[in-house]
C-alpha cells in the first residue's frame, strides 16, 4: 500500500528528503505523496522513513492503493531500473 499524508501535516519539511523514492513533494497546501513511486521504503529500509520522522504522525497507510510487500518490491525494482537508466543517459549527455 502506499501511504498519504493527512490534513494534520505542518509543513516542517522532514519528510520529503528521506523519501529514498523521491515520492513526497509539496501539494498545494500540505506534502502529498505519489502512490505510483511510493513503496512503503520496502526495498530501502525496513520501515516507512517519512513516517519514522514525522512530527504529528499523520502518514497513515492509504487504503485506495493496496500492495502486497511482493508488489511494492516489484515496484521497487521497477523504479530502480528507471534511476539506473536516467543516470546512464545523463552520464552520456555530459
């Protein structure tokens, strides 16, 4: 599953760099996270890095987009295919 960020979030900017997926950015009003690149930090680390930082505990799991631990590590690697081959086409533009 991946998870969102509720109407409590504060803007304090913590979450966002410890995305290793780059999934959390600034929505309109408050931080939102993009349920296509967000894998739960399965892949990463062993818990949600944005929900060990929040401040007021307002990232819960987003019961719209529900995955299995198989599918977020798939997801994972889907996504790491993709850094990997925009790092080779900048490399190869520089």
């Amino acid at each position: 599953m991946a998870l969102k960020i509720t109407d409590e979030c504060i803007n304090c900017d913590v979450c966002e760099p410890e995305c290793p997926n780059q999934a959390i950015s600034m929505g309109e009003s408050i931080y939102v996270i993009d349920p296509a690149r967000c894998t739960e930090c399965v892949g990463h680390f062993g818990e949600p890095q944005c929900v060990q930082v929040c401040p007021v505990e307002c990232i819960p799991v987003d019961p719209v987009y529900t995955e299995s631990a198989d599918e977020l590590m798939a997801k994972y690697k889907r996504l790491q295919g993709l850094a990997a081959q925009d790092k080779a086409l900048s490399n190869s533009s520089a």
